[in-house]
C-alpha cells in the first residue's frame, strides 16, 4: 500500500484497532509530512523538540488552521504513544495557530430544494437524508438497516466522530422513499445470503465475536448497499460493503454544477445548511448541538455566526437614500 514499512505497519496497526478509513488516512499523511519535513529521519531520532517545531511550521510558514494544526498535533500524539511507545510531553511549546475557521457555506431554501431536484436518483435520498437530519458523508453511508427506525422518525448513529453515539431527527417525507431503499437492500441481501462464500456483512469492532450471527442478519446489512462484493482488506472474507462516498461527491458535484448555484458545495454543505435551517426556525442551539453530535457548543455557535455575518442587524444607511 505504501512504499514505506514503517507505513505500512502504522497502516496495519490502526486496520486491526478498526480505526475509521478516513482515519488512517489522515494520520498516515501527517507522520509523513513530519518524517518528511525532518529529513526522513525515523520518527524513533526525533523527539518532543522536533514536534514543537513541526507544529509551530504549520503555523508560521503554511499558516494552517488551528483545526488542522489540532489534526496533525493528534497524529503525532497516536504516532509517539501507540506506534513508538515513548508518549509526548503533555506541555509542549510550540506557536499554535490563531487562524480563524472559515463561515461554512450555506444554501437557501431555495438553492437548497434545486439543488435536491438535480441529484441523480441514485443518489437522491443519501443527500436529503443528509440535509433532512444534519448528517456527515460517512455517517450517513453507513447507516444500517435496523438503524432506522419509524415508529419514533428517528435515526440511529454510532460510532460517529469522536466514537459517540446519537439519536437524530427524521423526516417523515422520506418514509417511502427509505421503505423503497431498505427493500433494494433486502434483495441484496437474499442474493448474497444464498452464495456459499459470503461472509456476512462486517461489523464495527468487536461485535462479530460478541454476536456470531449477526453479520447474517439483514438488519445489521448496509442501507446503502454497494453494487458489488469484494474481499475484505487483509482477509478472505467476501462481504459486501457500503456504496463508496467518492461516487457521491462527485454526483453532488455535478448537480450543483447543473443547478447554476454560485456557491462553493461539498457533503458538508448539507450538514450546515441543516444546522444554519434550524436556528432560523428558532431551535435552541442545545437542541442542535445534540443532532449534530458536537462536544462543544462553541463548534455548534459558528452557525450563529452564518446568519449574523456581516449584518448583525444593522440597516445599511445606504436603505435610506
């Protein structure tokens, strides 16, 4: 996979302790980078000095964001303390970064019901599902079926970020079109059950060993099945995975493009969208923060900032003229 050992076994190491793909990648990209920037030394010859100063880089010279600068920072912390076995200093001194996030992009009503009607139909649900209830990209491709749940509207999310659990808002527009999709899983699901070779859907951790037959189950299986099945990394195991999130991102792509709207939009445009919605409605920021699933509120609060931005109430004394 990568041209390095050293890489390699990182990779291996956070597979077997079932850390999120997207994961891996981004820490394999940081410890590169710092391997990098200290001149390929082995990460064993360096020290919390050089930590510092690859950090206070980041800052200085690439003039990253704090959020980016956290995300290398908590590479380096995994690196030195499972990979390494000699744990950083908890007070290190480096230059942390004052650079502010960027307001996220957010749609209008409008903009937004456009945007939903040029989605393929193949993809069409995945996005209102992720504007309909707050989502992110992977939170939502990896929804199984018993995760819905239709007697209360709501959605069941686990392991999402920072490896917390929620129950979240749904539409109830979007019953017949999940009923639809969870019996296109079902005859996926009848078609591999039946192949001698299939090994079941995977499981997050542990639960496979705690719960033997549950990657039989149908409802353990993926909403959103792919269209195919493949081995497992690693394994022997014919499984059939989720749909991949690439696929969708560039059907998200194509449908802003086709919409005409003049807006930088990505998967998280949805998600903000959802939250900057709801506070115009008047929902309490309490309330969003738990269906966004934040630990801290200040994270909820920067869509306060979207809809105050540059107006904060003001009339322009130009409306006077």
């Amino acid at each position: 996979m990568y041209n390095s050992i050293f890489l390699n076994h990182i990779n291996q190491h956070m597979l077997t302790r079932h850390y999120a793909r997207l994961t891996i990648k981004s820490y394999i990209y940081w410890i590169k980078f710092y391997i990098n920037f200290n001149n390929k030394q082995h990460p064993t010859k360096l020290n919390d000095v050089d930590v510092e100063r690859f950090l206070t880089y980041l800052t200085v010279e690439r003039r990253v964001s704090s959020s980016t600068q956290a995300q290398a920072l908590n590479a380096l912390v995994f690196l030195y303390k499972e990979i390494i076995k000699h744990p950083l200093e908890l007070t290190m001194n480096f230059k942390k970064s004052t650079k502010q996030r960027k307001l996220p992009t957010v749609l209008t009503q409008n903009e937004m019901r456009l945007l939903l009607s040029n989605m393929p139909p193949k993809y069409a649900l995945l996005a209102k599902l992720m504007y309909g209830s707050g989502l992110r990209l992977m939170e939502a491709i990896r929804l199984r079926i018993q995760d819905v749940d239709f007697d209360h509207f709501t959605l069941s999310i686990w392991s999402a970020k920072g490896g917390k659990n929620r129950r979240v808002t749904l539409a109830r527009e979007l019953k017949l079109a999940l009923e639809e999709q969870i019996l296109h899983a079902e005859k996926y699901y009848q078609f591999d059950i039946s192949n001698k070779t299939y090994a079941g859907v995977k499981l997050p951790f542990a639960l496979s060993n705690k719960y033997p037959k549950a990657p039989y189950d149908v409802l353990w299986h993926f909403l959103f099945p792919s269209n195919q099945l493949s081995l497992e990394p690693g394994t022997n195991n014919l499984r059939r995975h989720h749909i991949n999130e690439t696929t969708f991102q560039k059907a998200l792509k194509r449908a802003s493009f086709v919409s005409g709207i003049k807006k930088r939009i990505s998967s998280h445009t949805l998600r903000h969208s959802f939250a900057t919605h709801l506070l115009q409605r008047g929902a309490d920021i309490r309330t969003i923060q738990e269906q966004l699933g934040h630990t801290d509120i200040r994270t909820t609060q920067i869509y306060t900032h979207v809809i105050q931005a540059g107006a904060n109430g003001v009339v322009s004394p130009l409306s006077d003229l």
